[in-house]
C-alpha cells in the first residue's frame, strides 16, 4: 500500500505531495538502514557478547515502527523480537527515570521503585589530545562512564625555538585547542 505524504506550502506558497510505497521507502533508506546495523554489531562486539547470549529484543521509538527493520533484526537475531513493552512509553519511562535519577530528592523518595535498574551515560568517542608533533594521546576512552576524570602525564622534548606548547582537543574530530605557555624545560631533569 501507499503512503501519501502532504504538505502544504512547501515552498513559496506551493503544496508538496508525495505517494510511496514501501518498497520505494525502503530502498531509499537501505544505507540508513545498513548503518543502524553496523552500529547494533559494533554495540555487541564492543560488549563482548554473542548474538546467542542476547534473550530479547525490545525496540524503541519511532524506527520500532518500520516492517523492514524488524526484518532485518530477526534475521540478524534468529529470533522473534519481544512485544511486551510499549515502545512510546519506554522512551518516556527512561527519560523520566534518567531525569529523577539525576535529581538526588525524587530519587530517594523512589528509590524503592527502581532500586534494580542501572543507567549510566557513557562517552561515544574516545577524547583525547595531539601534540603539536602529530601524537593522540587518549585521556577518556570510547564508553567510559560520565562524569568522569583522568589525568594523564605527557613527556615533552623542550623546543629550541620554544617554550610554548599547543595542545589539540579531539573527540573524534578537533573540538579546539589550548595553549601552554612558557614551560620551564630549562627545571626538567635528565
């Protein structure tokens, strides 16, 4: 069956219509798709589990919606994916379990009602720093939990020209940078 797609005024006072089908839908986000399940594989392989420990699959939010993904999941799984929660709500429910959780007075006025669960945030991406000679050194790795700190200790040559360091921040790609200036390499010792 098609799906039709309206909106009105679009564009300088024009209407947008469109008429899909399914097929059409899922060939035009295939790649979408694919991504999805190279992060799901990536998710497993980073957790050191096999797809045969896993015992349910629940999905969540709006792409739970979607006949093809969970085609692919089922596959992917060998399994039926489980039912048995709303998907709507489990988005609600987290968010408000995340939000009293972090709010010290609701938690432990609720404590009792989710003394079981476990939420943690966790960094994406690894963040780290590069010298001004092209070495990353890694400060908090990829799905360290957050808030979080560590302290790293960095051996630097003195510069002849010198004392004068800029330092890059990365998280994948450079944040920004900082400067340090005027380093006493002159009290490092041998």
């Amino acid at each position: 069956s098609d799906a039709v797609i309206e909106i009105d005024s679009l564009a300088e006072g024009k209407d947008f219509r469109l008429s899909i089908n399914r097929g059409k839908f899922d060939d035009i986000n295939q790649n979408i798709y694919e991504e999805c399940f190279s992060s799901i594989i990536q998710t497993i392989t980073t957790a050191r589990i096999k797809l045969e420990e896993i015992d349910d699959i629940v999905l969540i939010g709006g792409s739970s919606r979607i006949p093809r993904i969970k085609d692919m999941l089922k596959e992917l799984f060998g399994k039926e994916l489980s039912l048995i929660i709303n998907a709507d709500e489990a988005v609600a429910d987290g968010a408000a379990i995340h939000a009293a959780m972090l709010s010290s007075d609701i938690y432990y006025q609720y404590s009792q009602y989710y003394s079981t669960l476990f939420l943690m945030d966790i960094l994406p991406f690894s963040i780290g720093i590069k010298t001004e000679n092209g070495k990353y050194y890694p400060i908090l790795v990829k799905n360290t939990a957050i808030p979080s700190k560590n302290t790293i200790k960095i051996v630097l040559a003195p510069s002849t020209t010198s004392p004068n360091v800029v330092i890059d921040v990365i998280e994948e790609c450079l944040l920004g940078f900082t400067h340090l200036h005027s380093i006493p390499f002159n009290d490092i010792k041998d």
